[in-house]
C-alpha cells in the first residue's frame, strides 16, 4: 500500500467534494491518498506573496507527513513552491510536484506543448520553472484563459469552453502537440477537451500523483530517492532544533481528508 | 496484467541469462517483461552505422508488438535509436527509451546529474539527446570509463571499479547529485554503486520500464498517450501498404525470451 | 575533374528529366554529378519512418561511392538523413547534407532567415537540426505552404504562388532577410523567386552541390576532411567483416543516372 | 534624504557592530540606512528551508517599511529571497537584492566574473538565479571557499586567506575579469582583495545599498519604479485583508538598529 | 562634483538647445555634463557604416575627456559603440552606454521588456547587443516605430502617437511590463508615456547619465572601475605612442556644450 | 576568372613575402589574390581600439574594391573586423571574414571545435563571435599560446611547438575533433599540425579564400549574394555624399600586392 498525501496549499471547499472524490477515482489501486488543506489563509495562489505565506506551514506539513509515515506528498499547485525545500528538510519520502511532473510527462508524449493558465498573472513565474526545469525548448505557447482560480470550477461550461478555444489556439497557431492543464483547479476538464481536439490533455492534479506512485517504487525497490548530496542536503538538526525553527505551530492550520484505500 | 516487449537492439546472449532475470526481478507485479533481441547483426551500437542498420528491423519489432497486443514496448539502448519513428508509426503502444526515461527520473531526483559511458566514441550524439530532450543545464558532465561496450558485463569487477571512479569524479568535481549509467550494457551495477556513493545511481534498463509501466496505466485510464498531431503523426497506409515498404522480412532476425508473469 | 554522387533517396522519376538537367546546369565546368535514386521505396520522406527505412541503404551506397572512387557524396533530402553516419563509416570522400549546406550559406548572406517547407508535419525534425547545428539564432521562422512533396513540381504555378507568399510573410512579419527552401523537391523555384522577392532565395539541391565541390577541393589541396576521432570514428572493420553487416544487397535498389562532364 | 531599510534577514549580532558601521560608512552623504535583522531564527540561509521560514516575516517587514515611509529596502541575502514578492506586494518603495544588484554591476565593470561563495550546497540556487536573471554567459565560475557562513567574520584572517586563493583560481584558471563576493556576510573583503588582485571585487553588502539609493533617484525624479504589470501586480487588499493575510505578527520578531544621517 | 561628458556621437543642432536642457534638468545635483557632438559627419547612426566611422573620432575623446579630467563618458547612442574600445584605453574614467544602461535598469524594474526603436534596420545589432549582455530571455520584443531617426524630435505629435502605439502593442501583445526608447533621439517623450501606459518607460539619455553618477561614487569611494584584466587591458603605450596612433586630429571634429553645474 | 582583395588589416612586411606566396599557392586556379596592407598604422589587432582605428579605411578599401571590380573581398583577421559594414556599403562585391569561415567549414568537419589563440586578451570578443555566429555549442575551448601575434611568424619553432601542445589538449582532455588556427599570423603551420594530431586543422586565411571563391560563383551563376534587405540595406547616397562622408583620403595608407593569375 501507497500512502500519498496531497497538499492542497489554500483554502477550498472542493476537498470535501470533487477533489476527494476525483483523487479517489485516479489513484492506484494500492493507494490512499489524503489530501492536506489549509483551514485559513488564501483560497488561489496566483500571487508570490501568498504563496510566501503558505511555504513554512507547507513544509512542516511534508515534514510531518514523513514522520507520519506517508511514502509521498504531493505539492498540488502549479507553480510547485517549496517543491525543493521539502525535499531538502526530508530524508525518506518522495515529493512530487504539479509541473515538474506534468512537464516531464508531456515532453514523453510529444514534441510541443502549450500551457493553459487561468491568467496572464502566472505566466512569468511558470516561464521561470519551464526554463528552470530545462524544457523551455519545447515550449509552444502559454494561453491565458482570462478566468481567476476561484471561477475555474465555478462556472465549469465557461471554463470548459475557454480551455476549448485556448487550446485550438495552442495546437493551430503554435504548433502544440501536447496540452497542459496550467492550473491545479482546472481539474477534471481534461476528458472532455482531449475527445475534442484529438491530443493528450495532462491533468496536472493526476500527474503529480502518477509520478508519485511511480517514485514510490521506485525507492522501495532500488532506493531511488532525493539525492541528499549540494542541492537536497538537509539542514543540521542541531540547527533546526537549537533556534527551535520547528516550534512553530503552523500545521494546527491543515485540514485532512482522508481518501478510500 | 501489462505486456512490455524490451527490444535489445543487438545481438547478445545476456539475453538468456543476467538481463532475462534482471527484468524478471524488477518488473512490477501485473507485468510480463518478454525480450527482443536480435539474431543476427552488431553485438553493440556505439557507432552511428550500426544504429542505422538495426533501425527498420526494430522499427517494424514495434509495429509487430503493437499487433501482438503489447502494451509497452521499450528501446533498450541509451541513444533512444528510433524512438520518435516508433511513436510515429503505431497508434496505441506506448514507447520508451533508456536515455528519455533516466534523464526525465535523474532531474526529478538531483539538480544536476553526471551520465557514465562506456567511451568517449558515444559523448557527441548523446550530448546531443541530452540538448534535444531540454536538460541540457542540469548535465554535469559526461564521464567515460574507456571501455568496450562488450567489456562491462564480462569483467564485471574491472567494470564496478572503473564506475565508481568515474561516479566520484562527477560528484566532486563537477557537482553531480545523480548519478545514470549510460549504457543498458552497464545494468545491475546500480546497487554496489548507490552504496559507495552515497547518491541515486538509475539504471537505464529499469528506467525505461518503469516509465512503460507508469505510462501503460495513463494511457488504460485517462487516454495519454503519444500525440498524433505533427511530429508523431503516422505514415499513411495507402502508402505503406502501396509502396511496400513493410513487405521486408525483417522481424525474421528478432528471437524473443518470454518473461516471467 | 570532381566526381560527386548525388543521393536522393527515395523513388522519383524527376530523376530522368527535370532533377538531371538540373544538375547538369548547376555543376562546376569540372564536375560530373551522378545521381542515385531508389528504384522501389518511399516515394518521398516527411516520416521518421520513412527515413530509417532507406537509412542503410543510403549508407552502403555512399560507402559504395567511396570505393567506385566518388570525390563526394551529397545527401539529397533536407532532413539530411544519414549525414553523421555517412561520414563516420567512410575515409576519403566528403558528405554534404542539403540542409546543412544550405544553413551556412544562408548565415552568410544575411542575419536571420525563414525555411519554407512543404508541410508542418516536417518542422519539428528540421527545427531540432537547426537546433543542433548551431543557428537557431538566426533563423527567423519556418512557413509551410502546406502541399504535399509530390505535388511541388507536379503543380508548379501553384508551388510557386504559394512559395511567394510564405516568403513574404516570413520577409514582412517575421524579418527574414534570407529565404530558404526547405525541401529538395522545391528545385527550381529559386529564380523566380529571388526576382520577385529580392532577398536570396536557397535552392537546397544546388547548395550541398556547391559546398560539396569546395570540400572537395579542400580536401585534395589542404587535407581537410572530416575528422574521424570521436564523433566520426570508423568502426573496426573486424566487426563489420566479421559480423556480415555488409553482406545485406541493398544496394541493388538504387538506379544512377549519369551526368554529363 | 534617501531612508533605507536595509533587511538582514537572519539573526546576528554583527548589526550592532561590524555591519552598523559599515552601513554607515558605504552610504551616500544624504542617505539613512537603518538595519532590520531577525531577533530569533536562524543565524545563517544556506537551506532552502531557512529562506522559506523567514519570508513571510521578511516580506511584511518590506510591506511595513513602506508604511513608516522607507524609499527602498534592501534584502541583504545573496539568494535574493522574496525579492519578486516584496515588489509585488509593494506600490512605492524600491526594493534591491544583494545578487541582482552585484551582478549587474559586475557586468558593467568587466566581461566575465566569479562568485565566490562559502560552501558548495549554495551554488544551485545561486546558479538558477544567474540563469534568471540573464547573465549565466558571463559566469566564468562559482568558486566555494568551503567554510561556514557563520565563520566568515569569525577568523578573518582565514576567510580572506581563502577568498585569495579562490579569486586567484578564477583569474587565472577561469578567465575572470571580476570577482563578486556571493555572501552578505563576506562584507569588508573587497578592499584587501582588490588591493592583491588587482580586479574589481564587488562587495554585496554595498552593491545594494547603492542601486538603492540610485533607483530612489530615479523613482523621485522621473517616477520609473517597480512596473505593476503582470509579474508584480499587486493581490486585491480585499483578500488580503478579508482572509486575514497580515494579521499575523510575524513583524515583531525583527529588531531595529537606527544608522546615522 | 561629478563631471561626465555626454557624447552625442553624430552632428545635431539639439545640442544647443532641447538635448541641452534635459541634460541639465536631469543630472544629480552635484554633476556637470558637458555634451561633445560631432561639427561634421552623419546626423544619425543607423547604419554599421556610420557607427564605424565615427568610432575612432570617438574614441579619441573619450581619451581626451581622461586627459580633461571628466570622471565619466556617457556614449549617447543606443547601438553602444566604442563601448568596450573606450574601456580598453582609458585607466580611470567611467564609460557607459544607452543600451547597456537601459537594459540593466529595466531588468530590475520588471520581467519583460520591449525595445521600441526608429526603424526595423536597427533591429539584428541591437537583439545582437541584448544577447551579448545575457539579457535575450527577459526581451519581450522589439517594436519598430517606422519613423526615421532624425524626424523623431521634428514631428514630437507624431512620434509620441506612434511610439504609444507601440507601446500598447508591447503591453497587451507580448506581456511587456517595462518599455525601453530605443534611441537617444526618443528623449524626452518617457513621461507622456508613462502616464498613458502606467508602466516605467526607460528614457536611454537619462539612463546612462545616471548610471555614470552612481559608478563615478563607486569608482571613487569603492575603487570600483572597469577590470583592466583581459577584455578591457589596455594596449602598450610603445605601440600606440610609437605607431603614431594617437596622432591623428580627428578630435577637432567635436564641439561642446557646457553644462551648468 | 575571379579576382580577390585580400585585406591584411594592419601593417606587416609578411605580405611581400611569405604571405604573398601563401595566397598565390592555396588559390584557385582561375583566381587572383591581391593584398591589401597598411602601410601605417598598426601591425596587430589585438585590442578592440586597434580594430576601431582601421575600420573607416578598412571599409573604404573595400569600396574601393568595388568599385576597381574585385569580386570578393576576405577581410583577413580572426576578428572579422567591419565584416557586416562591408557587407551594408556594398552591393555586389563579396566580402568573407577569417572567422566566420573558419567556423562554418570546421563545424562540417567534426562535431566540436577547438579554436588556439595567440593570447587570452582576445578571446572574450571572438567567443562572443562564435555566439553571434551561432556555433557555441560546438566549441570545444579556446586554448591560448601565450605568444604575441608578432611572435608568430618571428619564432616558427616555437611556435609550432606551442601550437601542438595547445591543440593536444584540446583534444584529450576537451574532446576537440578539429582544430581552428585562430589567429591569420598562424597562417602556415596548419599542415604539420595535421600530420602529428591526426585532426582537421583550418587555417584561417585559406578558408576565407576559398569561401569567397565559392560564394563569387553562387553570385554569379545564381545571383546569391549578401541579402541588401534590413542587416545589410546600403546607406542612402544622398547622405554619404552628402554629408561629405567619403571625402577622407583614408585609402591612402593602403599598400596593394599583385598576385599571379
């Protein structure tokens, strides 16, 4: 058995319904995965500043999710903050991020891929990590789909409709092969929009926790995990406890679902 | 239950022993691994003449395996030789290669990673690969143990030693934090090394599998698969079958071990 | 006198007519231009698939060049198929590439340039060479006239309109200053096009003809020659020997037509 | 009068001493520049975890500095934490970082320069920031002098000792024409440095405070600061307020060390 | 007192008056610019041939302007020449260029950028300067106002109406967040269009002015001055003084304009 | 026939004798190579001063050319010093540079290059060069000889001897598979080198020659020549003549050499 928790990094009431039920229906058959989300604080991440606000509390909660015995956590927002950090505070379990896996799996499945993000706001940092990642060269286009996070689920045949018009924009004006749903919000609708335009439609709350179960054998078997060496070296536990870094209670603000097993 | 076909692009009668249990041994669960490797032809491929000669034999293994109701089928050498035609002319069967599916997990594990091969003969089309695949800011460097491709497996103890010499010299010299080996000629060594160096080292024989088996489930449940729009778009058959051009008999040369269900 | 072979690798009787007086009229005073096509196969080559189907063919007859005492061999197709390989297996006779060729010459004349070519199908591939051979810099766009490769010279007036406002496109919107014709099936076009245009257009069948005609001369007078440590190394002609990989007749399936001198 | 806040965002006693002082000496004659450093948490940042614990606290104390009125705050950290999100959550207030700042200095002062930093775990990060800020094509090196942050103003005699050497591998190994010291607390060195190097040495302590007090000049007098558009829009106060984002206290855990005017 | 010297490297009555006046109205309190413009010669500089022309003219007096005692030479010119030669001969004074100075502030005033510039001609040198000082991935575009140099300033109405347009046409086209005037003679019109776009609009006469001022005090308290290790070491003064390099007159050719101080 | 400028852009006594032999052996048979020299002025080029002060008689010489019906001017120093200014000026005449043909012809020679430089002073601007040209990602190294370009010619022995050990390295330890002689005072030793290091060796007054021979025959027989569209559109004569710009008798100092037809 896989235990994956992922980490909704804001507030939303779409972890009682959707989201929970839509994480049980894509898992694996040997997984749970819970989802972490915050009780206060943000509803969308869209700004540097909220997501600032959120990363000590999203890094203890991948620190106690290890202690707690989870084989991975996912970070479930596109822009994967704090995706380093967590991997560098853990020692054991696998972290998983929204684009770096989407990424990686879109650039498997074709040449160009196109990145729908709700909008335009997002779009220098998600470069950013394109570039950081090493795929800019594959990189066909950002659309924009001019809809604020919190209107992505809402008005679902609106959205629906946007994702529509901004992919064929992708796929006939730049050459994309492959789509990329740019926020974590806008899932579900990948279904619908790839049995209309005939090319792959990642997923990015599904990715991320693909590529986790996939890590999670990964380390079981052959230990392949984080390299702990420069990049993912954890800091000294005489550091973290003697300036009682972790004294901080800020995983009180984490909400759990439990998923079905 | 998933089928991979693991295509050896060369003749080799590891193929009977070390390599058929290997893959037996790390395979998961509900998967059958069978192998293809070559009758005839290049024991080994460092030279851009033997990938050419091999390629229409194994591009037509492919469509055969993809006939045969393979779900996967795996190229099994680290130049990726024919990865993109056979994503092209198959409609259904996922393809990956040793080379794709180790960079995609080695940048997923460290910031910069350090690739060992068998000679420096293989550096330029790899770096290459390396470019074209978009990961070429997180290479380290290319680290060559200066032996034949048909050496590594013989004199296996030559072999660790001239490894884990290599893997060192990446990792304090060049800042490497993950280690891939190279060659599918250089399997089973991860372990050893891993355990010496304190930092993931990926085999590129298991790599390519478990990313066939991670993307076999994606495509089953939620229709990802290789685009067919542009780069992977297929030949048409009027022409195919009209010109002839799969009339060759060249599957004749291919045997095949089963594997372990 | 300089002998060169003239490769278009696919099934094309252009060959007897317009392709044959063509190189005839282009060539040196001193130069005798062969041509070799295939007698069965692919009728074009858009397809990876394509392509390694007439990959080892193409090998063995510029391998077959060298030995009938060819100064050149020019590989005729834009994708330049084989180009790396064709140099590492031979000694003495100089390969040209039509894109290659044509790329050089191109950066020469002008800062930036468009490539025109038949159909989207072919950019990705092309663009990776552009990648890899150093001038993604410089190039400005690829546009399609989006015609299948047969019809260029069966429709010419229709060809030629469409090349027409592809380059004006790419000269207006794009800030081409150069134009190349990205497929050797678009021979004969430049004329008409320079003329309209007033920008140098590239035929890619004269160019690899030119800069082959040069190499050669490099070659007897100076001595420069692709270099055959590394990336062109020979393979040990034991194995080749050894292995039978010679033995396959697929030279028979290519006819040649003689040029005058 | 230019006031300035300049953030040390860790916990050290140097700002009572050293660091006071030597504010006070770099300014301009009509420029204040006050210290704000951490009175708990960590003492140094080279974890991504440390960066991403006192970001929140950093980034209200840049929010706070503009409401008592600073022009420009500077985040005194080579890694540059929280500097898109201080000028996005910001309207009037210029915002410097210690990289930025010293790398287009360097850029302006020579062709290619080294970053001399304390350890090795510092350099990815420090690397990706040199990529996203544009200027990787002048890096000559990062060169590691492989002590502790902490003990840089410890035994001063050995920091510089070892600064020398590495200086002198980039100059002479690396091809360096300037030598960046790549960690706040490397403050001081330069002079000595450049008095046997004969470079230019770029402190980062300083290198911020000046941008600093010239892009106050520059916001005064021809009103050019921090664009609003896209990358540092501002998040609506109506969900900053409403969600409750600054109420927390996180203000309280910084001291104030006044500079002379 | 900071005294820098404006070179107007072309021959213009603007000298004498508007250009005069802004300089003085922009300059720091304790700076006196003089401006050195040419008495004969090109009035623009649009062309490689005018830039080449006017080089060794320039560089004689920013020589001279040493020898004078000015502390800095602006280059007023956005193509940059001389820019490096200068640095290469001179010892102690500060050379900056409109190009380099613009671009430096832009990056740190926003992502993206866009350089709106006379005519498309000057285009392919200056996307050559802006990948040669690393700053290529921060280019949102260039965008050509159609206007030649010298009409800039004659027709202000029109320039203004055109550069707003082009402005928009950065902004909401290509996600610029900060605009660059890509020309000396696009002076003054930074405010209008600030105003109207709401985005920091970098004028290129300010910029390397201001720049001067702050590397004039760092040069003067810090000892910070271009490295004259490699790109900038200055020829042997046997070869210059015995060759009779500096013998020519061409720094008759300059007339200048005091400022107020 | 064609006839050649050759423009050795400084002063040097070789021209008489072994350079003036050189061109008349490694011509073309229907070819004549004039030399251009100065007969004043600097004897090397190695600071970008120098190259500024030849450059208005540089470019005039080759106007000149023009207009006295040369066909090609090869600009012979491995700077291509006013390479794109001579181009935009003229609009017939070919103009070559050492560089630029130096690096297209090794990069269809082997994979990756190495480029030996008299003294690290130049190597900043020629690699930005090679970035311009488009060919870093074949660069293997710069490798200096540490010898002044004077030097070169004087002490022959020593000269080879150093030249060997430079290519050597670059070679072994940096994986060069052909060696650029970057320097036109190297001209000559290109042949023993070839003989011990086994590796294309490009001298680079030969390769501008047998470039420009190339690129008169493309003029003439295809029209193809330096595109007159944006890069390289000629100044308008109503200003060059107006503005007195070629009235300066700066082709004076021009020494010319017959070569034998």
């Amino acid at each position: 058995m896989k235990h994956i928790l992922y980490i909704s990094p804001s507030r939303s009431n779409l972890v009682d319904g959707p989201l929970r039920a839509y994480l049980d229906e894509v898992k694996g058959p040997d997984t749970q995965v819970d989802i972490a989300s915050l009780s206060q604080g943000p509803t969308h991440l869209p700004y540097y500043y909220y997501e600032a606000l959120i990363l000590p509390a999203l890094l203890h909660r991948v620190e106690q999710a290890e202690e707690e015995g989870y084989d991975a956590a996912v970070i479930g927002c596109f822009y994967d903050p704090g995706l380093r950090a967590a991997r560098e505070i853990t020692e054991r379990i696998i972290v998983t991020g929204a684009a770096e896996s989407s990424l990686f799996l879109a650039a498997s499945l074709g040449y160009r891929f196109s990145i729908l993000v709700p909008c335009e706001k997002t779009i220098p940092q998600m470069h950013e990590n394109v570039v950081n990642y090493g795929l800019v060269g594959r990189l066909a286009s950002f659309e924009s789909v001019d809809l604020g996070v919190l209107a992505l689920q809402q008005s679902r045949a609106e959205t629906e409709s946007r994702l529509i018009t901004a992919a064929q924009r992708a796929i006939h004006d730049k050459r994309a092969e492959v789509i990329i749903l740019g926020c974590t919000r806008e899932f579900g609708f990948y279904k619908k929009l790839q049995e209309k335009l005939g090319v792959p439609v990642i997923d990015s709350v599904i990715a991320p926790v693909k590529c986790a179960e996939l890590m999670i054998e990964l380390r079981q078997r052959f230990n392949w995990s984080h390299s702990k060496v420069c990049s993912y070296k954890s800091p000294p536990s005489e550091e973290v406890v003697g300036w009682g870094l972790r004294g901080r209670n800020d995983t009180d603000i984490w909400r759990l679902n439990h998923g079905s097993s």
